[in-house]
C-alpha cells in the first residue's frame, strides 16, 4: 500500500522535473521567445505548485494514501 509521505515525494519529484524541464528549455534553444513563453509560466507555476502539494503530503507521515 503506498502512504502519503511515498506519493508526495513521487509529487514532489514529478514538480521538479517540471519546474527543471520549463527552465532548460530555454538553453536547449526551442522557441521564438525572447524571455520566458506562456507555456514556460504555466510549467513554472505547475511545478511549483506540484512540489508545495508535495512536500504537504510528506509532512502528513506514513498513513496510508
């Protein structure tokens, strides 16, 4: 059975993940904006938002999800 602090932390890194992917885009080249794009904000603001739900779930303990 997996518990809540499993399924933040896996939350958690999906966050991060996205967070990272929306900020390397730019290094990688991809697009025509000259700053961050509409998509790259809204990466941003999801992955921020996934690792603060995140981070509540692991501060919730090992009950079950």
């Amino acid at each position: 059975m997996i518990t809540k602090r499993e399924l933040g932390l896996f939350i958690l890194v999906l966050g991060g993940l996205l967070l990272l992917g929306s900020l390397t885009v730019d290094f990688a080249g991809v697009g025509g904006w000259g700053e961050l794009g509409p998509l790259q904000r809204l990466g941003l603001w999801l992955g921020a938002l996934a690792i603060l739900v995140g981070r509540l779930l692991m501060l919730r303990g090992d009950r079950p999800a």
